[in-house]
C-alpha cells in the first residue's frame, strides 16, 4: 500500500531524490565509493556543494550581494549565529514571537543583546500571526519565523517594517515566491522542504554582514564558512547532497512558483474541507493558517477512535498533532503529492457518512 | 578493480555498513518509507538514537557517570562547546599545540578564558608530540588532541597531568582502548573511525559539567542536550544511523581491543617498509608515530611520477599528503583492510625494483 506521508519534519522527500540518494551511498558517480567515504574537498563533492549553493541562489532570486551557506546544528545554533552576526555589540533587535521555535529565537538571542518582542500571540496558544507594534527606532533587525510548524500558522508575506529583516524559514523555504531584498539573513533547517536533517541553509547579505564589533568564535562567523566556501570544516556531507538534488527536482518542477501553486491547490483542499464538514475545526485563526502545516481537531473526542482507523486505513501516516495543540496537523510540504491530501480529505468524508 | 581507500577522512567505512544504509535510504526497517523521511521522534529513530549511545559507552567502557551525545557542527564547533561547559567563567586552562586542528582549540578556547600552551611542536612543523610542561596549578583541565591527521603523528597514551583531561579524538576514537577515567570530556567528529561526516560525539563526565557559572546558549550546553536524551533539536539523522551501524560492525568485530590489534599490525607493516625502503622518508618523529595516519616522502622528487603510476595502477586512492606537510599520507582507519596496506607497500617496493 502507497504510504501517505504528512509527517512534520523530517519528512517525505521525492521518490526520485530518494532512489538517487541510495545509489550515491553504493557507489557514487560511478567512483566504486560510496559518496560518504570521499574526501569532501574531492572534486566529486565540491562540485555538489557549489552546485547546491548555486542553485538556492537561483531557485530564490537572491540579489548578486547575497551568498548561501550550508552548516550544522539546525536553526537552534541558527537562532545565535543570527545574532551574533547581525547584533551589534551592545545593540537591540526586534523579534516576533508567533510560536515554540519563534519563542526559542528570543531566548538564544539574548544572550547577546537587548531584545524587544513587539508582537506575540502566545495567550492565544499561537493560533494567529500576531498584530505587530512598531519596530523601536536603532533596531538592528526585525526576526520573525515565516511558518510555525507547530501551530499551523504562516505570515501571509513579508512582514513590512523599516529595520531589516532576519528569518527562519525552516519549514516554508521554497514553498513561496518572496523578494529577499527587504533580508539581511534568511535561514533554514533543510528537514522540510529542502531535504533531509543534518544541514542548515544560511542565505545572508554580505554587504550587511561584519559589521557588530563582535569577536565571533569560528564555527558562529558566517564570514568564516563564507571564505572558505562552506568548507571551513567538513560539511555535513550526505544531508547537503540530498538537498542539492531536492533542490533540483524543485527546478525541474518549475522552480518554486510551480511549487506555490500546487501548495496552495493542497492548502485550498485541505481547508475547503476543514471549514465544510462540521466534524472538524481548526486550531490556525483564517488569515493565520499555513500551506504548510494545517492543524485540525475533532469537535467530538468520541469520534478520534473511528477516525483513526480510517485514516491508518488509507494509508496515511504522520497526521498526530504536536502535544502543545493536540488533534489532528496534516504538514503538506513540497514533495507531498496533492493525491496524498485527497486521500485525508477522503477519510475525513467518510467519517462523516459512517460516524 | 578494488579501490583501495586511504582517504584522511571522510573515510572509509565497513563495506557491510554502506550497504545496509543505502537500504535505509530507500526503506527504513520496512516502513515503507526512507530513514530521512521519519520523524526523528518516531520509536524507530529513537532506538537508533539510544543504541548508538549505548554502544559507544559499552565499546569504550566509559564509567557509569557518563553520558554520551550526538551532535552537529564537527570538532570546530566542539573546541568552543568543551570550553563553554568546562572552562569557569574567569578560569584557564591548559592546552597542548600538537597540530593545526589543536591549534584550533587554542583559538576558540581564547574567547572563553585564559589559555596556558603546556607544549607545542609549531617549530618542527608538528613532526612530534611535544614534550610537555607543567599544568599550571588551577588549570580547569588539560586538552589535547590525541590524533594529529594532517602530520601523522598520535599521542602513544594518555598525558599524565594533575588536570582532569579534555581530548579531541577525531581521528583515533575506537581505534585503541584507553581509560575513561581521568576525562571531563571526549569528542570526536564522526567522519573517521566512527561514521559519515554530519555528526559529532560527546562523551563526558556528568559530574564534572555544569560547574562553569556561565550562562551557556542553548546548544552549547551539554546539559541541555542531555536533559533531552540528545534530542534537544533534530539530530542528523542519517550520520547518526550510520555511526550506528558502524559501532555495531566494531562490536562484531570484537570490539576496540580488536581495532587496536589490527591497526598495530597495519601500522607496522607500513612503517617497516618506510624504514626499510631507501627510496622513503617518514614525516613523523619514531616515538610519536600514528596507527592512523601514515605521513612518508620520496627522498628524491623525481621518481615522484614513477610512484604515483605504480599506486594508482594498483587502485590505491587518497594517499597525497596534505599541502601543509607534503609527501603521502596513508589512513589506515578502522575499516581498512590490512590487504590495502600490502598493497601499497608492494607498490613501494616495486618502486624499488624498477625506478
């Protein structure tokens, strides 16, 4: 039976990436080695590094000042490596507090300096994009989180504010068009739409970058991986090559605006459903809800039993809800097939004939 | 033809191993789904998780007290994390300078406090393990890096020093027995003896770590990620799998006092014919020899092409020495056969027959 795969993060990648990923763990590039036993200066990987780099670069349309890194230790080393690299010495920034991993960003970042959090839904257990205040004038950035992963909610588009911008874009990165121009740092944990876990991206203008005052330790110095070419020490090198070829199914799908249609063609599905059958509702406020994550329970406790027979009946697997929201959150990321949610959509008709 | 893998890292791995990964890739335990595409929270990562902790504990007999993580960001990373959990707000401590990657430690750890260098061997382009000073009275701890990958040289036991120990064991972890005893920490990027590049482990003393007063980021505190059975964030999963299945493949092999036979006989065998062949020269000092990393030159560089022809015909890879020293360099980690070490050393005798 077809496995559907809603999991959350890590989560389902295409087929073909997979099948392309086990060969090169065999025997790379026809080398008789497998891709995890070269040296990851060899020609052989430098040139998937490079092209993994190239192609953020392309599939974003980041502006020529912009350079692409891929690190370690996930958007939770990334939340310091933000600020360390764009918070002065002694400075403030401003965050927006919209979720868990959003909350998160706040904490690591004051250790550096002073933080103002001028928006944050969390009274309402972050079922909304919170209204914001105003950024306080000599903020050396605005952060925010693009989509909370956790809550199902997503800011509509790019937050507009006179501070530049930071953002952890872990789970909608390639999801949606956006202009980076607005960004100083725009970063992600590969384990959602761009690949498997064990790589962050850094996308960031080196023309803003530098310039806090700071003594940064190494491995936090995004100017450091950025002279060495994301090679300052060996990357992460099976996660970065399985995002570089996520990254060229993703062109070869038609880039990430083909990408955005079809989110929102599975969002629309999704939702059509949640709002029309009166055995369910949302947990995401309307004008909040996500394309990636949708977060839904059953009105009636009573009736989980019978729904979750029918949807493991379907096929379908990793539809549980977080422990902060409880239900039901059907992540939709890129590789999910739009076939994957009409089966959901399915099961949740069928509860409603026979329930 | 066989290749024969000298690759300084990353390296070879058990050829058993790669095969059961590339299965992974494709269909984890029979999921239906791939290793990447699981949430690291589903019981089938967990119990790879935990048995990749449990196996390094039983294979280098760590004592009760300690615990064993796995993280990202490589040893650079780890030269600031055993600083930040060891090194007391206001306190030094003492490093031993065998290496470019000891002097690295040096560096990171200067952010952190005040660096006492007990021993160096810059002056002779690191050919040796230095004779050591004094541990200043009051030193936090004693660090060293007990395997020097780019010169070819290994500590031949443990330093004996009044300080508890700190070691990076990058390049030498699982390659010989030691006593955990007199350790606060050990770690040791993946990528040599252990696994694929994306994963680092921590193995430390949860008696001696939280005593620094520092408010410590996140996911620089050993504790935090501990408190979180290493699971603080998303873990990278597929170098972790195959860590895992790498310490498996030791056990089945009889474990460390195993690797070590082997090594010593790989060893000898490579530098009896150093010694022996009129046409080499070792790098490294006698006394301070690795069973890891083999670092020779040809005497005279115009039989250079004549070498390269011979080792290349015979399916050797990855034995040019690193630009900083020069020559050949031969890793003869864990997973190479003792046949490939042979096969290199006819070729350098049949250099001698014929040039």
């Amino acid at each position: 039976m077809k496995i559907h795969n809603f999991s959350a993060g890590p989560c389902i990648l295409p087929e073909t990436v997979l099948n392309e990923a086990a060969q090169a763990v065999s025997n790379f590039n026809n080398l008789g080695l497998s891709l995890v036993e070269i040296s990851h200066r060899s020609p052989d990987f430098v040139a998937v590094m490079e092209e993994a780099r190239s192609l953020v670069k392309e599939l974003l349309h980041l502006p020529d000042r912009f350079d692409v890194l891929f690190l370690q230790g996930g958007a939770s080393l990334g939340f310091l490596t933000a600020a360390y690299n764009f918070l002065p010495e002694g400075g403030r920034a401003a965050y927006i507090d919209s979720g868990t991993w959003a909350n998160k960003a706040v904490k690591e970042a004051k250790h550096l300096g002073g933080i103002d959090v001028i928006g944050s839904s969390k009274a309402s257990n972050y079922n909304e994009i919170p209204d914001l205040g105003a950024v306080p004038n000599g903020s050396a950035y605005l952060h925010y989180t693009s989509n909370n992963t956790i809550f199902g909610t997503q800011f509509s588009g790019t937050p507009q504010a006179e501070a530049p911008l930071i953002a952890d874009m872990s789970s909608d990165i390639f999801s949606r068009e956006f202009d980076a121009n607005p960004y100083h740092l725009i970063y992600a944990g590969a384990q959602k739409n761009m690949g498997p876990a064990g790589t962050v991206m850094y996308a960031f203008d080196t023309e803003a970058v530098g310039k806090t005052g700071r003594s940064i330790p190494s491995y936090l110095d995004l100017q450091v991986h950025a002279s060495k070419d994301s090679m300052f020490n060996t990357p992460s090198v099976f996660p970065v090559y399985v995002t570089m070829l996520t990254l060229r199914w993703i062109k070869s799908m038609g880039g990430v605006k083909a990408m955005e249609e079809r989110n929102a063609r599975k969002a629309a599905l999704i939702y059509g459903e949640i709002d029309r059958n009166d055995l369910f509702e949302g947990h995401a406020a309307g004008n909040s809800r996500s394309t990636m994550n949708a977060t839904f329970r059953l009105k009636e406790d009573t009736k989980a039993a019978a729904f979750d027979t029918l949807w493991k009946e379907a096929g379908i697997s990793g539809i549980k809800g977080h422990r902060s929201v409880g239900g039901y959150r059907a992540s939709m990321y890129n590789a999910l097939p739009e076939e994957s949610v009409q089966v959901l959509v399915d099961a949740m008709q069928e509860l409603e004939r026979t329930a």
